[in-house]
C-alpha cells in the first residue's frame, strides 16, 4: 500500500450553562509510518532524465500529502438562540512539526519543513428550516 498508517484522537469537553455551551478540546493525529517514494526501487526505472525527476516529483508530492502529524487545541462556545437556531464560536491554535503538512493543505516546500503555529477562528450558524 502507498497509504501511510496514521493514528489520530480528540477528546472535547462541554458544559451546558442556560444557553451557551463553552467548551474546550484537544486532538492529536500521528504518521506512523510513511512510504518511500517507490520508484527508488522500481527495477530498471532509470534517474537523472527529465522524465523521471517529473515522475519522481509527482510522486513525492502525493506522498508528501500524507504527513499529516500535527496537535490542536480548541477552544470555543455554543450559544442556543432558540430551539431552531445555534452561533457558535470557536479558536484552534494548531502545532504542525517540520517535515509535515499537518491537516492543512499548503503546496510549498518551506510550509512543510519548518514546523508552524497556526491559529484559526470560525464562526458558524447551525438552524433548522
């Protein structure tokens, strides 16, 4: 197979007081192990034309998708407006290590090797119609 084995978990916590629903949470997901880009071993596959750095790149790129190690925090709120209606705020700060894309997508190379804080703040409306 050249999908990597990962492992991931979340654990989230809320208490509901009137109205609002603050809640706080943590996830974590792993790369436990990650293919090799297998036209290194592909017998008779030979390096150094244009063809194959093109095919060795192409392969690298779906395969660097595949780093998805990161941790996040969350922090957030759920406020009931009425009994069809829902706001809901929340802030996730996300700790990506180098060598990983984390669960964001980002083409570039330097994204992916150094390790990055990112934060993010969402707002959203759940209601029923």
């Amino acid at each position: 197979s050249y999908l990597s084995d990962t492992t991931g978990w979340y654990a989230t916590f809320g208490y509901r007081v009137n109205q609002f629903t603050p809640f706080i949470g943590v996830s974590q997901i792993k790369t436990d192990q990650r293919q090799s880009n297998p036209l290194y071993r592909w017998p008779g596959f030979v390096q150094g034309t244009a063809e194959a750095q093109t095919a060795i790149n192409g392969a690298n790129a779906i395969l660097n998708t595949q780093k998805l190690d990161d941790k996040t925090i969350t922090l957030g709120s759920r406020w009931d407006v009425s009994s069809g209606l829902a706001l809901k705020a929340q802030y996730d700060q996300i700790y990506k290590p180098r060598d990983s894309s984390g669960v964001l997508a980002s083409g570039t190379q330097s994204f992916v090797s150094e390790s990055k804080r990112v934060r993010v703040l969402s707002f959203s409306a759940d209601f029923v119609f």
